[in-house]
C-alpha cells in the first residue's frame, strides 16, 4: 500500500536486536501498510521476528559485522558487511527510501553523508530533533553535526527546519527563532546577524521570528530553533539534564513519608500524564536533514516504545514528502542569492 | 569590623530603589559588621533607608541620573552622575571593595571593564553564577561576557572559576570540567583542545577532569563547567527555561481536581523545600570576575530575598580574598607558560 520499504539496523543500541524487533512490531501496528527490510545477524534475529505476527511480511538480510558504540568512524567505514552499512546501501540504491538506526552516532552520520550523499544544493547536512515546550512540540537543529557554522549552514538549517516542522509536526507555517545570547552589546556575531538578513531577505521572511534565547526553547516561542551543532548539542543535553534532575527530586519528594507517597497517589494521574509528556522516548529520533533519503537515529539506551517513535518519524518524513520540500525550498532560496548574494558569503 | 565598605547602586532593578534597600536590610542582618555605601537619588532613597534600623549605619550619596535598562552602553558611558557610574568610581577610588547592581548588565560589564579595569594577568573578565546540580551547587562560566574566546581565555575561566568555587561555594579542591559536545568524531575544535591541554599541564592539573556535556551541569559532574560566553549563556537560559516548564506543568498537575489539590497540601513540605532548593532567587548574583574589585550583578526582576544574596556572594568574595587568590593563580599559570607557550598561543 505505502509503495516503499524502510531499512532496519537490526543491530544497534544496547538491546539490539531484541529491542529492534519489538520496537518494529509497535510501528507495525501503527503503520499497516509499511514494508521493513532488516539486516542484522540472521540467527539472532530471524527467531525474535518469529515471535511476531506483524512483522510476518518483513524481509530479514544477513549482515556479518556489527558497528559497536566504540568502534571509530574510520574502520566503520571500511565494515563493508555491517548492518548499519547494509541498511544505508539500501537507501543508496533506492531500494529503501529511509533507514532508522540506533547505532553509533558518529558511524551513521559518517556512513549516510558519503554513502547517501547530500542532497543537491545543501552545503552540510544538520540533525535535528523535536522536544516539548510550554506551547507544543518543538523542532530544534543543529544538534551536533556541525560543530562551526557559517551563515549559508544556518540559513540551510532553518529551510530544512521549516520543512521538518511541516512533514512532521504538521504545522502549516512554523515560526523559526535564531537562538543567541541576550545581552545588546553581545548579541550575536556576524555569521548570525548575517543569517538574521539572509532569512528577512527570503520567503520563510514571513515566518521569522528573529533571535531567540535560551529561555525560549522550552517556552516554545518559536516552533523552530537553529543554530550550530556545538551550542545546539549542549543546548539539548542541558535542557535534558535540567529535567531530569527535577524527575529526581520530585521522586524523592514523593518517598520521603507516608504522607507524600499517599500524595503521590493521589495526584497519579497528573503525575502520569506529565512525565508521559516529558518521556524521553516520546521524542525518540533525532534525524539528519540534507541526504538523499530518509536517516533517522534513534536513542542507543531506548526500548521497543522509543524505537517505535523513531519509526514513526522516518515514516511521517516519507510519506509527507520532506525530500520533495527541501528541494522546492533550495530553489526558493537559490533564487534569492543570485539577487542578494549575502547568504552565500562565507559559503565554501 | 570588617573593615571594607560595599558600594551599592540603589536605583538598578525593575523595583528600585525600594527593593534594594529592603534587600540590603536583609543582608545587614546577616552580615552585622557591612558598611555600606549607597548611590542614587536622595529624595527617593533617604526615606526608605529611614524605615530600617539596621541601615542606620549606610552612607548614601546622591546620583542624579540613571541608567535605564534600554541605555544603550555608549550613552550610559557618558552618564558621569549614574547611580551605577558614582558606585562603581568608590571601587576604582578603593572607597568599596566591591559594587552590587540589579541594573542595565551591558552598561555595569562595559563600565566596570572601563573604570575599574582588568585584573593584571587577566585578558577578559567572565561572568560567573551559581546553580544547583544533583550533587550540590555548581559555578558555571563565561555566561556571556565573551561571546568568542581563544584557549588563555578559557585557561583564566578555569583559574577563576576554581578561585570562585573555593571562596563562595567553600570547595577546598573544585573539580573542573571544559563543556564541548558529545560524538566522538567532532569533540572540540582546536580552541577547546588547546585549553585541556593546557590545563592538564597546570596547577589545576589535579582538578581538571576533562569534557563534560551539557547534561552534565545539572548532575553535578564537576563543581565548576568552563565555556564561552556565547554556549555559557544559552546553556544557563536552556536549562533555567526547563525548570521553569517543569514548574508549570506541576502546578496545573496540582490544580487539576480536588484529589490533586489535596496532594499538593500532603506533599507540600516537600515541594516547598524542592521549590526553594531550586529558587532562582537562591541563585541570584552573577559576578564579574577579573577585574580589580568584586562586581556582583543581580536580575533586574529579583525580589528584596535575591538581592540579599546577591550581597552575600560579594561579602563571600571580598572576605575570602577572591581578587588575592586571582593573582596567585595567575602567577602559577604564568610561570607554566613560560616553559610550555601552548597557552598562551591565541592570546592577542
């Protein structure tokens, strides 16, 4: 019915393929029609596929290397037979129009950028994830593939944001924030007023914000922050980090008498449903932007629910058309420089 | 007793004059032997002061402008007769040994840098703030005095962080961390790796534990995270905007039902001791470090409670020698450099 396969690390994250296979018999039942091919260890994963009836039309390919946690970029790359390499080849070959990995980070970016390619026209692909916010989901990149920069990146992050915000949150005209420091006499350097201008001069003007700070993540002002990887990538882990320590106390709040646990009881529901919000598997599925075809990664330390949700995003991307907007985008935006020129300045 | 006096912009803060004075009444009850030296304008402050018996001791001398907090910091720099100017002169005369401020933060770093100058050793001030972690308090900086830094700036945030630690925090050895991102494969740019190198060949070598990531501020990983002002700034605003949400979200948890209202009151002594744990009010006073006097900026929004303890990090740094432990610092580091250079490398 879909028309298209999704590819499968079966192999990556610290309960693979176990939680892999479970993980896919979720997003089965939530996407009927989706065709999976796996690769992974035939004799480990073939019995765990058995188990589910789901999962009855998925194809399993064998792969003989896995890419550990710790395995460097380098010999990853020459691991011909890996599963995470067997699941990107696929997406090369178009056989597959996305593969979903929960791997070693580094390796997938790696492998995706020389082995899928970018897209046309993207100078550097960005990951990009979505977080909650006092005003609803939120879509925030770079988060880590770009540790510098520079304007012609960022005026890319927020066009690939934008069509992001679309495909998979559904929003029909995301506002876009430029995250910066708020001091006046320190805001911002020149890659980022520079972006500031290329943005005002472009059609996502309309949906631009301007600059944001850091406060306005979780506030949500805007339903897109960009920025680079390196501040991006200690943004989100801060951001993180903040919220579970409030998780911490909160449970010892709520075990230090009698009395707090009846409280707890009480306001169970509540309680329920907020950290239900705040789960971080529910926004399992960080996504590298800017490759012919679909990459998602999914968290090394989730469970079956959260790889589900990686499916989920990988799927949203596919049948929205993200590729498809990302390339009406850069021809909007392309347009624009052969009149301004600005945003192309620093560009190599 | 003390022998030192404190100066003091009376008209700085959204709720100024009246709620300084009323904060700095409740530092005087804490710190029985301060002298303080108040600037702003007398008809408005003189009344105020007169309220509280234990300000009968406060000089105040009159300032008749003020800095508002859209001053830009070119014209604020020509504002001779500030509140904000007059305080910070007595610390360039060495009248006070530091000068506390809830107003315009771009003015107070620009004219403190100007007026009571850089530390001799020192190439940029930082400004520094206390958190909480799940393991105690935390020092984090630079929180945006310098949007760019090169490798000696980060080596003097380590020096002066470590300083801050012992003498606020009372840390006899702070452990120290440089906050870069997680992958392997884009772990610092050059800058960030010059900087541990440097440190592992310093005095700090002991101390120094290496990379931490963003969430590892709020885990408390190391008592001090050195970074830029730009990273340091959002960093501080993410995770102050995740607590916020988190606060909110719990609120409507309580507000929900009866049950849950009847929770909230069970488990009230717990939450109220989690909610002032987490008080930004507790953590209120960013400090300028570098120069030659203790600069100590509270928010603008603070109450008379946050202003207090804004006093009480410049009562901490001025009794337990900050500004001496600085030089002594500097001296150990400096020699360092003479035999290794690497350090020093960037430094304009």
């Amino acid at each position: 019915m879909s028309g298209f396969s999704l590819a499968v690390d079966a192999m990556g994250g610290d309960a693979a393929p176990r939680m892999v296979v479970d993980g896919l018999a979720i997003a089965a039942e939530r996407h009927p029609g989706a065709s999976f091919l796996l690769f992974g260890d035939e004799k480990r994963v073939a019995p765990l596929l058995a188990h589910h009836r789901r999962l009855a039309t998925a194809q399993l390919r064998h792969a003989s290397e896995v890419i550990g946690n710790d395995t460097k970029v380098a010999a990853a790359m020459r691991m011909r037979q890996a599963s995470m390499r067997l699941a990107i080849d696929a997406v090369a070959r178009g056989e597959a129009a996305g593969v979903i990995s929960a791997g070693n980070s580094g390796a997938l970016l790696a492998l995706s950028k020389v082995v899928i390619k970018t897209l046309p026209g993207i100078d550097r692909p960005a990951m990009a994830a979505i977080g909650p916010s006092a005003r609803g989901d939120i879509v925030m990149l770079d988060l880590g593939a770009n540790v510098t920069c520079d304007t012609r990146n960022l005026v890319e992050f927020a066009l690939m944001g934008d069509v992001f915000a679309r495909t998979v949150l559904g929003l029909t005209s995301p506002t876009i924030g430029l995250l910066n420091v708020g001091s006046e006499d320190v805001k911002g350097d020149e890659t980022l007023r520079e972006a500031a201008e290329a943005l005002r001069a472009s059609h996502l003007a309309p949906q631009f914000h301007g600059f944001v700070e850091g406060h306005d993540i979780a506030a949500g002002t805007t339903d897109v922050v960009v920025t680079d990887g390196f501040t991006g990538n200690v943004a989100l882990k801060t951001g993180e980090g903040a919220l579970r320590l409030v998780g911490q106390l909160l449970r010892q709040v709520f075990n230090a008498s009698i009395a707090s646990r009846l409280a707890y009881l009480l306001a169970r529901p509540g309680l329920a449903r907020l950290r239900e919000w705040l789960d971080p598997r529910r926004y399992n599925g960080a996504v590298m932007l800017g490759l012919n075809g679909v990459v998602v990664k999914s968290h090394g330390g989730t469970d079956a629910e959260g790889f589900a949700h990686a499916v989920d995003v990988a799927m949203d991307m596919v049948t929205h058309g993200f590729n498809e907007g990302i390339r009406d985008g850069l021809a909007r935006i392309g347009r624009l420089e052969t009149r301004h020129g600005s945003a192309d300045a620093d560009a190599s």
